[in-house]
C-alpha cells in the first residue's frame, strides 16, 4: 500500500481547483519551514518546553501528531504519553480550542489562527523500572533522555508533524547550556550564544520530517572522537556518567572493526558520514535498561551497560554496531514502499523481515570470518547459538507472515526471530547460491544487484521482490522461499551444512555462566521469591567443579542480596561475566549457607556444535572456502 502518496495526489488536486489567490497563500504556508524548538536550558521537573511553529494554515481544521511506531523498531512507542501541558496559542497570544484523539494525536480548530503549538517532553529513558518505550521489556536506543549532564535527543520523542504537511521542511532550534558537548549529523545552519553567554542556540535544517526522525542528536559532558574509514568519516560519542569508558578507548576496535566492514562491503554506496551515539547506563534505578541499539540510516544509538568490562563492551559493541552499518545495505538501499512511506501513525509493515534484519544479521557475522577477525569456530558457535534459539521458538510460521503482522498479539513473541532463523535464512540462501555459481554468488552479491536495481530512492514492491530474486538467481531459491520463508516447512540445517562439509555433532563446547549452550542453568520460584539452580547447572563445568547441586538458592551475588526486584538487573552482569573475575556468592540449602569465593575460570557443556565432516570431499571443501571467504 502507498497512503501517502495517494494524500499528496489528493491535496494536489483540490488546490488546483482553488482560486488562484488561495492557492498563492497556501504556497506561502507550505514552503516555508516548520520552525521548531527544543529548549533544554528550560527544563521542569525533568521536562524540556518544545515549540512549533507552522507557519499560516489555509484550512480549518488541522492535525498534530507524535509518532505511534518508528522506523526501525516493530512495536508501539506511543511518543504522544510522554508530552504534557499541550497547548495551541493564537495571533493574539490567546489559546485555541485542542482535542486530543489518541494518545499521539491532536486537532485544532479555528487553525486559520493557529500561530504555535507549545507543550512539555518528558524523558522515557527514566521510567524503565515500570514502563518507557517498549513497555515491559524496555527498548531503550528508541527512546529519549534528559538529565543535566546528558540529553539523548531521538528527535521523534520530541517534534511531530502535521498530517498534511509532513513532506515540509523542518528547522529545528536545540538551547542547551554553553558548556555541553553536542553531536548531530543535521545540516547545521548557525549557532548562537544567549546575551549572557550562558546558553547556546544551535539551528539545524532538515528536509522534512524523516529526516528529524532518522538524525539523533546527542548533547551532554561526553567525549566524541572522529575518524575516518575510506571515504566515510565516523563520529563515536561516547556519554559514560562515571567516565569508565571513552571515546578514546572504544575508537581503535569500532575502527578495526568498521575497516573490515567496508572491505567486506567493497563498492556498497555507502554514506559520507556515519554517526555512533553510546549512551552507557549507570545501572541505577532510573537508569535505561533496554540495552541494544537502533539503525538510523546513516547512524546509530547504542544503549549498553557502563559495568561491562572493556574488553567484553568492545566485543558487544562490534556485535551490535556492524549489525546496525550493515543496515545501509538494507533496508536503506533495498528496502519495501512500507518503510520508503513509513506511516507513524498506522504503519503497515513488509514481509521481508528475514531481509532487513535477518540478512543483515547474517551480514554482521559472516564479515567476520570473511575478513579474519574471528576463527572458524567462533563463526560455527554463532551460527549454532542461533539454530538453539531459533528452535526454541515457533519454528513452523511462516516469516513472511509474522513480518507482515508483527505488532499482532499471535506474532510480536516472535520478533526475536528475526535475529536468529532471519539470520540462518540468510545463511541458506547464501550457501545455495554459492553452490548454483561455482561459488562466484552469495547473498551480498544478490543484495548488490538489488541495491543497484532500486537504491535509497526506489522502493519495491513487497509482493513482486521474491520472485524477482527468483527470476534473478536460481530454482532451487523458488523451492526455498516457497517452503521456509513463505511457507512454514522447519529448515533442515544438517542438509546445507552437508553441501559445505560440515555436520552437527555433539561435543565440549564454551558456555557461560547463566546458560549451557544457550538453555537458562538457573530458575524463578515465584512463590517463594527466590532465584535458583536448576537440574542443569550439572553439566557446568564451572559450578559444577564448586559442588554447587540442582535447587541450591541463590541468596546474594558479589554481596548484593539478590531479590526478585533485582534479579534481571543482577543476572545482566552474571551474563557479561569472564574468565578471571573474582566473584562471591552466596548459596542457600536447605538451612546451610554456602560461600563461594574463587576467581572464574572458563565453563564448559557438552552440547551441540558444528563441525568439520572428515570425510568432506573436494567439491565441499571448496564450497566452504567461498562460503566463508567470499
Ligand atoms: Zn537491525
């Protein structure tokens, strides 16, 4: 479907059919931009005071809206609850008549004398503990922050746009104390200071309102360092309020890291500029919670714990940030009229999830086996952390299905997977292209040919892009798509491993203290409050070496008492835990208390895990190699 487009025709059409004079100052209302602004040295009770001012309306009647879902994200973020104090103000200064329709929707009468509209943002990065963007399990790269020595400015929390003037640009005014650092890949057009020199106004120019909604901004005490990949220049801001990490000390691996991605990519068009945003949380009860990030087409935030040590933050970072590059590839060049027209307000969604995010999670593990900077068996560990978890879900519904209705009850459990047989679906295609080609096709060139044919500016048809790569590569894909993607038939992995001499087996493999090859070691009794052991924490090798046995009770953790309150925030850093750490726990059985004080060595599982077939012939071998190493 294509909504806007069909409104913009419509609006065309009745303005032909004004009188010449009418349309003369509509044109005046509608060239001009949006002017907004965000006052962050005016901030109450948490709240920064916004204004927009439109410009004269022609019409009646207009609406107002803040967005109900963002790009990028496949739930409802319902921005128009964080606003309050809404008010329309007249020429004369006096207020209009408002009535709010929905949570993110307001009309105003009489907008003949509509001047301005002025209201109050509240942050949502503070009430994470009971709500914030994503509800219950918090997504907080989305969402937005005010507190004096950090600001995180995901501009759709803030501006809105009139339904009929969404394709108008925008000019958009940040006041913020002079002594803040600020980061925006916006068109900056001028910064001035206050008569007293005490706050700074920058003004920045956006094209229309997508393009408010795809730059984030980042202002506080941060450090930001710049540096450049070939022809893209990288900005990193970093904000770490107890100054554990840097700009500094995150640049080299992001560098390493995002070299290799441009090798991988070769002649990708890819963007002159490319911005990270790091927020790290504090772990405090107002503190974010949602880690993760969120692609933007030319950047990224990134929310993550301040706790993590340096070198398990750097290896995330490399995880979650080349997912978030790679999306330039798609949905930025290769992307459906459902995302080229996002509705905010009442989006539909594409089908080819396992397209934007699954092929480009896909993306964001092959590169590194592709480029060296993993070992083979890391990639095998990856891919088969991602068959565990995938089968865990509903591995019989169709993916094109779920992508389609994801913010449906029946399907939104289901995102998740996205990730994880998103990504294998990626997998597969690639090694069947591979193997029709002589091993000269994969799923990068396939995402090649289709950023040429579309790119940035051309969106295809959601309904037509699968036989398209069809009619583009071989059957054997037609076979594919019909049975795993569109249909629901289970992917028998062992039968595309066997095409490049691999096979699941079982074996010693590495795990973490939480899980055993990705299955929870630890359970909730939810009666008695209490956290514990399960029958499989016997098979860890690391607490199984400390005698602990099935249903011990965890009772404190590095001398926080751990409670049902705290458990998730207390498992988070049991999770990111390495080898080396000194730790300190407290277990209860039965009446005994017992103490384990040691320092963490590396656990093992036997579980399952990919391996290379003995016998594998010659044509297989060489499958592998073009698989792994393009
Ligand atoms: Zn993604």
């Amino acid at each position: 479907m294509n909504k806007r487009k069909l409104t913009t025709l419509f609006v065309g059409i009745l303005l032909a059919s004004c009188g010449s004079s009418r349309t003369a100052i509509n044109d005046l209302a509608t060239s001009r931009p949006i002017e907004t602004s965000i006052n962050l040295s005016q901030v109450i009770d948490d709240k920064a005071p916004v204004i927009i001012n439109p410009g004269r309306f022609t019409v009646e009647t207009v609406t107002y809206r803040l967005p109900k879902v963002v790009q990028g994200t496949y739930s409802v973020s319902d921005f128009g609850k964080y606003v309050d104090d809404f008010k329309a103000i007249d020429y004369n200064g006096n207020e209009l008549s408002v009535t709010k329709v929905d949570t993110n929707t307001w009309t105003i009468a009489n907008a003949t004398q509509l001047e301005k509209i002025t209201y109050l943002v509240n942050d949502t990065f503070d009430i994470e503990s009971s709500g914030g963007i994503g509800g219950e399990q918090p997504f907080s790269p989305a969402g937005t922050n005010i507190e004096p020595d950090n600001y995180v400015l995901n501009l759709h929390g803030f501006i809105g746009y009139f339904d009929s003037l969404k394709n108008n640009q925008y000019k958009l005014d940040v006041t913020a104390s002079s002594d803040l650092v600020r980061t925006s890949a916006l068109q900056n057009i001028e910064t001035k200071a206050s008569d007293d020199g005490k706050s700074l106004t920058t003004s920045y120019f956006a094209p229309r309102y997508f393009d408010i909604t795809d730059n984030p901004m980042m202002y506080g005490k941060m450090d930001v360092e710049e540096f450049q990949v070939g022809d893209i220049k990288i900005v990193l801001s970093v904000y770490s309020p107890n100054k554990t990490h840097s700009a500094t000390s995150l640049k080299e691996t992001m560098f390493t890291m995002m070299q290799a991605q441009k090798e991988y990519l070769g002649d990708v068009n890819t963007t002159p500029r490319y911005d990270i945003y790091v927020y790290l949380s504090a772990g405090k009860e107002d503190s974010p919670k949602g880690f993760g990030a969120l692609e933007h087409h030319t950047s990224t935030v990134v929310v993550m714990p301040e706790s993590m040590p340096v070198e398990a933050l750097a290896k995330s970072m490399v995880d979650i940030v080349s997912h978030e590059f790679f999306h330039i590839v798609t949905p930025l060049s290769v992307h459906s009229e459902d995302v080229h027209y996002f509705d905010y307000s009442n989006p539909t969604f594409s089908k080819h999830l396992w397209m934007y995010e699954g092929v480009t999670e896909y993306f964001a593990n092959l590169f590194q086996i592709d480029q060296g900077l993993i070992e083979e068996d890391e990639f095998y560990g990856n891919v088969m952390g991602k068959i565990q978890t995938s089968l865990a879900m509903n591995d019989a519904m169709s993916f094109t299905e779920m992508s389609e209705n994801v913010l449906e009850e029946k399907y939104a459990p289901q995102y998740y997977n996205v990730y994880q047989k998103g990504a294998l679906i990626g997998m597969c295609i690639d090694i069947l292209m591979r193997e029709e080609s002589d091993g000269n096709r994969g799923v990068l060139s396939l995402m090649k040919e289709l950023s040429n044919k579309y790119g940035k500016n051309k969106p295809f048809e959601d309904d037509k892009v699968i036989d398209e790569i069809v009619a583009m590569t071989y059957p054997s894909l037609r076979t594919f798509f019909d049975s795993h993607v569109i249909g629901n038939t289970p992917i028998n992995y062992s039968a595309f491993f066997n095409k490049v001499g691999l096979i699941i087996g079982e074996s010693k493999i590495k795990t973490n203290y939480l899980q055993n090859a990705g299955a929870l070691i630890v359970g909730v009794n939810p009666t008695k409050g209490e956290i514990y052991f399960n029958d499989l924490v016997s098979e860890n090798s690391f607490w199984d070496a400390q005698g602990v046995k099935p249903n011990d009770v965890i009772k404190s953790i590095d001398g926080t008492e751990v409670t049902m309150q705290n458990a998730n925030q207390i498992f988070q850093q049991v999770f990111m835990w390495q080898p080396g750490k000194e730790i300190k726990v407290k277990l209860g059985r039965g009446d005994d208390i017992i103490e384990i004080n040691t320092t963490l060595t590396q656990s093992y599982t036997m579980g399952k895990s990919i391996m290379k077939k003995a016998d594998a012939n010659e044509t297989q071998k060489e499958l592998r190699k073009a698989w792994l190493k393009g």
